[in-house]
C-alpha cells in the first residue's frame, strides 16, 4: 500500500526527499480517508452516481487537491478497499492520525455520502457507526455530524 501512495504523490505532488516520511504518513491518511468513503459507497450494494461525485467532492476540498489527484487517490483507494479484508487496515491509519475534529470530520462526510442518494439504508447507517467506533468519536458528535450532512445535502452544499 505504501508504495502506491509513495509512488502516486512522487509524480502528482513532487514531495521533496526531505520530508518523504511524514508525506508517506499524510498521504496514507488521504488514502485511507478515501477507502472510507468509497466503502461507504458500497455500503448498500449499490454504487451511486451522486455518491460516487459526494466522494469526490469530499476527498478534493478536504485534502486540496487537484481534479487529476482526485481521480488517482481515489482510484488508488477503490483498489485498496477492493483488496482489503476489512476495515480496520484504514480505520487503525486513520484513528492514530488524525485529531478528534479531523475524525469527527471523516464521519461527517461518511453521512454526506450516506446521504447523497436521499436513501438511508440500514447498512449505510450500520457502516457510518461501526467506523464512528473504531475512529472513537464520542455518540454525541456522530449525531452532530450526521445533523450537519443532513442538512448540507438538503441545502446542496
């Protein structure tokens, strides 16, 4: 896995040797960020359009990256989720990295993607909850979170 990420910002973002640790450590954050959300995408058997541009959208404006780095990390991620055997792999990267607010953030675009189809599927919820635990973000700002994605898909942000 590291080597892909290695490799894919090495040509898309030039990260200089200096800091080739730390960038391996954030781009492996970005990816299983990614790998989240495209779970989430298939969370109810059914990949969507609309969830599909949600992931996107999400993974472009958390992480400022170009349309071009986008696509790769995302297509990086849709590789790694499909060869993973669980979530955890991501969830451990994910949970040891970020912050309290960055993970609180990663479960409110997971509900972003849950509920980009205007479908709240069983699974969808049972997966935005089951990752919520393992990140350790409290029950009271997973509600808050899944509020706040409530409210920006039905004011179209």
């Amino acid at each position: 896995m590291l080597r892909a990420i290695q490799r894919f910002f090495d040509t898309r973002i030039r990260a200089d040797s200096a800091s080739a640790s730390p960038e391996v450590s954030r781009h492996a954050l970005q990816l299983a960020t990614a790998a989240l959300l495209i779970e989430m995408t298939r969370a109810d058997f059914r990949v969507k359009e609309k969830e599909r541009r949600t992931v996107m959208e999400a993974i472009q404006r958390t992480f400022d990256l170009t349309p071009d780095e986008t696509q790769e990390l995302i297509r990086l991620a849709e590789q790694e989720a499909a060869e993973s055997v669980s979530l955890y792999q991501f969830t451990r990267l994910v949970d040891k990295g970020f912050s309290l607010e960055q993970k609180k953030h990663v479960v409110e675009l997971l509900w972003r993607v849950a509920f980009a189809d205007e479908e709240m599927e069983k699974h969808e919820e049972y997966l935005v909850r089951k990752i919520a635990d393992l990140l350790h973000v409290p029950h009271r700002d997973f509600i808050q979170a899944k509020l706040r994605a409530r409210q920006a898909v039905r004011q179209g942000e």
